[in-house]
C-alpha cells in the first residue's frame, strides 16, 4: 500500500473537524495495512494527533545511575497515526530521541531504545479503564512491545549446541566455514518484539503460543525514532470496534530506561472512521478537568497526602507512597477520582529496597491487596478539586 485516495483524506480531514482534540482518528482504506512500514508513503495522507509521554515516576529503581540520569527528566511531544482496512489497525508512532541504543548481547548494562503500544481487554466503562503500564484486577491489557536490539545467536530451543561452538574450534575451513557462520546467523534472533497480557502489577505474562498475531518495526532517523505496530481489530483477546483506549509508552536506552523506567501516555481515545459508537469514551479521555485546582492542592495539603505521597515542593521523598510528580500526565480524571473514592481498586506494590520499612503501602486480605490510604468520603466539588490539581502535576514538555 503506497497510497491513499484523494476522496478518502477529505473523510479523514473532514471527520477530524467533528472529533475532540486529542483523538487518534483511524483513517479507513480498502487496501491492505498488514504491509505498511515505518517508512510507507502512506502515513503521509494521514493527519497525526500529537500525545505527550510523562516519565514514570510512581517507584524510584534501585539503580543509583539510572536514577541520576533521569533525576528532573521532561516529558516529550510525540506524534500518532493510525489505519485500518475493517480487519486490521496499523499505528506509526514517532518521537524524539537525541541518541539511538540498541540493545547489544552479552551486556548486562547496556539497554535498548524501543516502545510499546497498550490496550485495555475490557473499555464498555471508560470510568473504569485498566491501570496504565500493568493492567489491574479485573482489568487486563495486552501489550506489545518492540526494542531495538542487533542481531543475537539464540540456540532457538532446539539443542542445536553444536551451533554455539566458536568458529577457531571447528574443524572447518573455506567454503565449511562460510556455511557454518551461515547456519549460525539463520538461527540468530534479528528482532525482538513480544506480547504479553497483564492484570496488574507482577501478573504480566508473555503470550507465547502463537494466538496473539502482531507485527512491529522500528527505524531512526534524523533524531527520531518511527515505530510501527499493525494488529487485527479482532482475535481472541480484543474486540476493537467504533472506538477504543490505547497508550504509549518509550525507553530510552541511554538513560538506562527499562521496565517501570519509561515514558507513558495516558489512555488516548482512537475512533474508526466509517465506525459507529464509541461517543462516551471519547468524551469521558478527552474532558478537562472541572474542579478549582487551587483548591485542590489546599485539600491534598489538609488531608495529609503529602505526608505519604511525594510532591515536589510539598514533600520530601520519603517512599511512603507512590510518588505524584507525574501522576496528571498518564492519569485519566476517572482514575484519579477512583483512587481517592476508593484507594484499594487499584494498589501499586511495594515493597522495593527503598520503602519506608515502618509505612507499608497495603495490607493482604485473602491474598488481595487493601491500600492502607483511607478513602476520602469529601463532598462531590471537593474532589473535583483534588482531581484537578493531580491533573497539573506533570512534567513540562520538552
């Protein structure tokens, strides 16, 4: 596929006139997506939507350096496009990176650019969307995920140990040589993307059995990074129609980004042109905030969430509770208000080797994670207000 009709962009551009800023607008084509690349002329014909990636900030990493390297990290400005043939959704997902890693075998502190792309297994509620990053109880995600790595010699399951042999140990010699290097490269592993399905912190789980079908690819270029994920619409996990939450998320390996250590979106809405439904997710990801955020924070102040939880220029760090710095940026309002309503729907786990050993962040009942943050039983506006300065907190952009 190398083009898009004239008749079909002026749907595009027409339908984007009509949808709330920060809709990801899928443009329909009746050829093929499945054979787009990072580099098809065809993303040209297809108006971006400009997102913005926060730094995860919720856990500090036990890892001094890359700690230091991120240490007032600023969120970036990242662009979206999206296609789909009525069977297939192809996205191209471009941002900055001054540097291009790539993962490298045999090194142990050397970590790779890369990206993934979220959806949530569930959406009917957009009140009560999956956490973003892992998933939560009852709320499960698919992630697919794509690095930047160079070509690595796998034995590829098969006991092929003969193939892991150094070259100066064979007795081989001219054309026998040749062969065996040929033989060895064809087992090597030239791209690295996975799947995986998560319903919360420490449940996320490789899907390795084939049913999940997924393509990605990554090319830099000019201090950019152009990724591409194409998937079908259906399958056994998700059912993809009118319109649907994804999120975004990138690492930077030379900030020693990897796991909880990246750049994340929040749930951004991307409705189908040519598809009906989708009305109330749509309006419930792209409403702003309604409450007084100056009242907010003299509530967060009042009720002693800084006491736990890290705000910069309110609290210092102490690792009593997941930090907020960012909170606003990969949040949705309906999170938010949830996790002051009712603080146990969704908990982040400690306890990693920098918690507070005397402020446990939850309980187990029965196995089940109960927050020891109280629930804030406020009246309606004051909890708009919270919300809305949670909202503001998030990095500029840079």
């Amino acid at each position: 596929m190398t083009k898009i009709t004239t008749s079909l962009l002026a749907l595009s551009l027409a339908a984007s006139t009509m949808m709330a800023e920060g809709v990801i607008l899928a443009q329909k084509t009746d050829r093929d997506v499945t054979k787009l690349t990072p580099e098809s002329k065809a993303w040209g014909y297809v108006k971006p939507t400009t997102i913005h990636l926060y730094p995860q900030t919720a856990l500090t990493m036990n890892d001094k350096k890359a700690n230091a390297l991120n240490e007032g990290a600023k969120a970036k400005e990242a662009r979206v496009r999206a296609i789909h043939d009525e069977k297939n959704i192809a996205f191209l997902f471009e941002w900055p990176d001054g540097t291009r890693s790539i993962q490298r075998g045999y090194k142990s502190d050397v970590y790779a650019d890369g990206f993934a792309v979220q959806f949530p297994v569930k959406y009917d509620d957009p009140a009560k969307l999956p956490y973003i990053g892992m998933g939560s109880d009852g709320r499960a995600v698919v992630i697919h995920l794509q690095k930047a790595v160079e070509k690595v010699y796998e034995p590829n399951g098969n006991g092929d140990v003969g193939m892991q042999q150094n070259i100066l140990s064979k007795n081989a010699f001219g054309d026998e040589t040749a062969e065996f290097a040929r033989k060895v490269g064809a087992l090597a592993v030239k791209d690295y993307q996975r799947s995986f399905v998560s319903e919360g912190f420490r449940s996320m789980t490789e899907i390795k059995d084939g049913s999940e079908e997924f393509d990605a690819d990554m090319k830099y270029d000019n201090k950019v990074w152009k990724g591409t994920l194409i998937r079908p619409l259906k399958d056994s996990y998700l059912n993809l129609e009118g319109a649907f939450p994804v999120a975004f998320a990138a690492w930077d390996g030379a900030r020693l980004n990897r796991d909880g250590q990246k750049l994340l979106s929040s749930w951004i809405p991307v409705k189908l042109v040519d598809s009906n439904g989708g009305e109330k997710l749509v309006s419930e990801l792209t409403a702003a905030a309604k409450g007084d955020a100056a009242h907010g924070k003299e509530l967060i102040e009042q009720n002693g969430c800084t006491g736990c939880h890290q705000i910069s220029g309110l609290s210092p760090k102490n690792y009593m509770a997941p930090g907020l710095d960012n909170v606003g940026g990969y949040s949705t309002n309906a999170y938010l208000r949830e996790s002051l309503l009712d603080p146990s729907a969704v908990v982040v786990p400690g306890y990693n080797r920098n918690a507070h050993p005397n402020a446990l962040w939850y309980n187990l009942d029965n196995g089940k994670r109960v927050s020891t943050m109280p629930p804030y039983p406020l009246d309606e506006k004051s909890i708009e207000d919270m919300v809305a300065y949670l909202k503001s907190l998030k990095s500029e952009v840079k």
